[in-house]
C-alpha cells in the first residue's frame, strides 16, 4: 500500500510540475522535440481569426517553409519572399524579415500554439493565424 501510495504521489507531483511549465497557452505540455524542430517545415495557412472570434479573409502569409538555419521562404498575398526568422522574447514569439522592401521590414508574431504539425501564431492586431503543416 505504501508504493501505491508513493508512485501516486511521485506520478501527481510529475504531472504538476510539468503542467504548469508549459511557454505556450495552447502546448504541447510535453514533447521530445525542440522548438526549432518543430517550427522546421513547410506550411499553409488553416485559418485566420480577428481578435473577436470572427473568422477573417484569408490574408497575409498564406504558405511558407521554415529553415532551421534561420531562411524563411513565404508567400504574402500574391508576391513570393525571401528572408530570416528567428524566435525571440525567450522563444515566446517569432521574427520574420525580408529585404524586398527597403530598409528591410519585418513581421513579429506571438506563438500561441507550437505543436509538430500545427502552430498558431498572433500578430500585431490580435488576428490569430493558424497554420498546418503540410511536409
């Protein structure tokens, strides 16, 4: 009865402890993968939400690849571009650059959600734009 009792209260305090560490509000609670490995790939925009809840007109970046050594290919609208990425603010958000425009611009997200095959980020209005990954 006292192992019972003491894998419980290991299993609990493990459940706890890992619960409440998680840097995103939507997860994962607990992966293997890393954050880069799992931000790596090519994506397509799922969905896009205002602020409010309301489903909004598919813009901004509609399909992108995300390197690991930091290039990011997108499609914005209709125009193809190049550029970086990195995570910053502790990898809580993500930076995009590009030098189409002069100087170079640059587009920040807050990662709401980064799981291996889908990842929802919110932009400087509050739109959320959820992505899915599709290689």
């Amino acid at each position: 009865m006292k192992n019972i009792l003491k894998f419980l209260f290991a299993f609990l305090s493990f459940v706890l402890i890992f619960s409440s560490c998680n840097k995103y509000e939507l997860g994962p609670g607990l992966t293997i993968l890393t954050k880069k490995q799992r931000i790596t790939g090519k994506w397509e925009k799922h969905l896009t939400y205002s602020g409010n809840g309301f489903e909004v007109k598919n813009e901004g970046i509609r399909e992108m690849e995300i390197f690991k050594d930091g290039l990011i290919t997108y499609t914005l609208d209709t125009t193809r571009f190049t550029g970086n990425w990195e995570f910053i603010k502790d990898k809580e958000s993500i930076s995009i650059t590009n030098d189409y425009f002069k100087p170079s611009s640059y587009k920040m997200f807050r990662i709401i959600k980064l799981k291996n095959k889908e990842f929802l980020l919110e932009d400087e209005f509050g739109v959320d734009h959820r992505y899915k990954k599709i290689k």
